[in-house]
C-alpha cells in the first residue's frame, strides 16, 4: 500500500479534499490520511501516478 508524503494539509477540509480527488479516480480506494504525519496511505487499483496527479491537482505538494 503506498503511502505519499503531502504537505499542505493542516485540516479535516484538507482530509476531505485529498480523499473525494483519490476516490474520483477510483470509488473504491481506501485512504488514509494523517494530518500530524503529512501522509496519506492509499490502497487502490489507480497508478501512483494518477494518485500524485489527483493530490497536487487539490493544490498540495506531494514528495
């Protein structure tokens, strides 16, 4: 399961916003996101790729 690194996130909004961008491409997806950590845990049959895309799209940097 890959886990991003995102910076940016400091809020519940935030949460929302990177998980509704990773289950548009896949409605399937389980995230995980922790505020304190900066990182999102994903599980999905998206590419990474498509992942990183979708996050910086919502306007975070992911490393």
């Amino acid at each position: 399961m890959p886990v991003f690194n995102v910076s940016g996130m400091t809020c519940s909004h935030c949460e929302r916003a990177v998980t509704q961008a990773i289950k548009a491409l896949d409605a399937q997806a389980q995230v995980k996101v922790d505020l304190a950590s900066g990182t999102v845990e994903v599980q999905s049959s998206a590419s990474e790729q498509a992942i990183r895309q979708a996050i910086s799209e919502e306007g975070y940097q992911v490393a």
